[in-house]
C-alpha cells in the first residue's frame, strides 16, 4: 500500500462469539477514525500486517502492534490520535471474556471506496462510526447491505454476547451472583456506547441507533428516536421519530409523537428531508420531503397522496409540493380537508437555552 491515504481507516477492537468456528463478528468499536488522511500511518499498518491494498481488516498481535507504533513514533507526522490509539491498545489484554463467551481481537479496517458497498461486518461498522462522529453526512457514503453483514447481537449490561448463548450467559452471571441486564436484541448498538458527539442532550440512550448523525446543538427527548444513516444537520428539536435515511435541517422540530416517513420498507426509494426552521406538530407527520419554513399541524399526517386544498381553490396531491417553502398544512375545522396556505417564516422557533448543550 502506498502512503496515499485509503478512503477511510479505523483502528480499534472487534469482538467475536467463541460459539461455533469463533468467526461471527458482535460487533467492532472504532477509537479512532481517518477520513482520505493519515496515508503515512496506513502505510506503516498495512505492511505490518500484510495488508497489500484494497479493503479489508487485519489484526495485530501485541508484538506486532510494539513494533508498529516504534515506528510511528519516527516517521508518522500528524498523527498523535492515532500513535496514542495504538499505544494504548499494546497495553491491553488480548484474551477471551469467559463470562460473556466471547473474545477480542485488535483490529485495522481498510476502506478503499466510500461509494462502493461495505464487503462485512468490520468495515459496516467503520461506517457507521463516520456517521456517528459527523465526518460523513446520511446519503454520502454506501451502505447497502449492511442488515445481512451485521450480526443480531444481545446488548447487555457487560458487553455484546451472542443470543444463542445468552441461556447459559445469564445462568453464569447468576451463580456468580451478578447480575446481567439485556438493553436489547437488535443488528444495532445505541450509538453512545461508541460514539458521543459534542453538543448534544439524548434523553434515553436507546433510542438512538450508532450510525445516527446529530449535529451540535440538537435535544433528543425521551420519546424521541433516530434510526441509522439519518439525523439533524444543526440544533434541533427531536420528540418523535427519525425513521431511516431522514434529515433534519437547522432550527427544526419535530413534536412529540410526530414521525418522517423513511425507506427502508415498504418499497419507497424516495429519500425524505426536512429542511430549516419547520415544525412538524405533536403526533404529525411527513411523507415528502419539505423545504425551508413549513409548518405541519398537530395530528395531521401528510402523505404523498394526501389531497390538498390550495389558496386558489384547486386540489393536488401533496407529493407535487415536495421540496416546497415557506408552506403551512392545517386541517379545514369545517370541512376536515386538508389545506396549505402559504405563510411567513416565523412559528417562534427553537428555544435557544434548551439547545446550547
């Protein structure tokens, strides 16, 4: 491999489940990220490891990982997160969690194409990692396929363990007189388990997958939720659902019990955005995207076929306004026909104390 940079490497831990053949990734937890950087330090790790270019992910014994960072120490420039990431893993124990039935492994993922879909489970997780800490934006790189390389994993108390163990798992903890608390089932970990963005206020860690994409200055409350590869492009407020493949422009709301349609079912492919100061009321909701300044009202949920009433009388479909500004959705208190009015920029906005976390 040559010193210039891979479209993204990541150095950290892997987990594997010892049941089986000992191969099936848990999950892997990325300290630190390089984006088209540090092409000096991938160098060095790749020839340690015979990694001879393309994607993919080596492992490093702790001799290995010596020798590496020694050499890091003389010829990297600029890359101190990194040195200190490396250092840092040379000291740890290289050994099987008996108690969860699983075992760690060092690891180095190669990305050599962002656009080009991840080829397994490490570099999946790389990915989500780049979301996570907001170097790469929702829709910017490729993750098709992922659902069928990640795992299902038990998410418990004491790390990811393996539902098929999870029987004799627990009963283990219990002899020994601990206790073992299963956060869920799920292909996805709560993304602050890896990743903490700066500036945020999350409300229930569960509800918030890795891979979500939270700009600073944004408040998830405690019903809110954000799914993977979707999320806030600034300060917003978040007591509803983000579904999939969803984003948030600055200085939005979306109410309490209030959702955004997203693809991953159902057979959409239209990707869904919200755009700068809008509001999407208290149990409302979206099925086409929205510009700047709109408005939906509380308990309307506005679907691409929803019929609308415009100011001069006629009638179309709510998917022909997609992508429009500065509009309101209210329901007729007569007629219950849903209408759009056009209206001024101005629904009070997001309280600027509740958002400079």
């Amino acid at each position: 491999m040559s010193a210039t940079p891979p479209a993204a490497f990541g150095i950290g831990t892997a987990t594997f489940s010892v049941q089986g053949d000992g191969t099936k990734v848990l999950d892997t937890y990325f300290q630190v990220v390089n984006v088209a950087a540090h092409g000096d330090v991938a160098e060095v790790l790749a020839r340690h490891a015979g990694h001879e270019g393309g994607p993919g992910t080596v492992t490093f014994s702790p001799n290995r990982l010596a020798d590496v960072v020694m050499q890091l120490q003389a010829t990297a420039q600029d890359a101190e997160a990194n040195r200190r990431c490396l250092a840092a893993l040379r000291e740890s124990r290289f050994a099987e969690n008996q108690g969860l039935g699983t075992r760690f492994e060092v690891v180095v993922t190669f990305i050599e194409d962002l656009d080009a879909p991840p080829i397994d489970a490490h570099d999946a997780y790389l990915r989500l990692h780049l979301l996570s800490h907001r170097v790469k934006r929702p829709h910017s790189i490729n993750l098709d396929g992922i659902f069928g390389l990640l795992s299902t994993v038990a998410w418990t108390s004491h790390g990811p363990a393996d539902p098929d163990t999870l029987a004799e798992v627990r009963s283990r903890h219990r002899t020994e007189g601990r206790q073992l608390t299963v956060h869920s089932v799920d292909k996805f970990p709560r993304m602050v388990d890896y990743v903490v963005p700066s500036g945020v206020r999350i409300a229930d860690a569960s509800r918030v997958r890795l891979g979500a994409y939270l700009g600073e200055g944004t408040t998830v409350m405690h019903e809110g939720f954000v799914n993977f590869n979707a999320g806030t492009l600034g300060s917003a407020m978040i007591e509803g659902r983000i579904s999939a493949g969803v984003v948030l422009g600055d200085q939005t709301d979306l109410g309490g019990g209030a959702s955004v349609m997203g693809t991953l079912s159902g057979g959409g492919n239209e990707v869904i955005s919200i755009g700068q100061r809008c509001l999407v009321g208290a149990n409302g909701g979206c099925g086409i995207s929205l510009g700047d300044d709109c408005v939906i009202e509380a308990g309307l949920y506005l679907t691409a076929g929803t019929p609308v009433t415009m100011a001069d009388g006629s009638v179309r479909k709510a998917r022909d306004l997609s992508g429009g500004s500065q509009m309101l959705f209210r329901r007729n208190g007569k007629t219950g026909a849903v209408e759009m009015v056009p209206r001024v920029p101005d629904w009070g906005g997001l309280n600027p104390d509740l958002h400079a976390n």
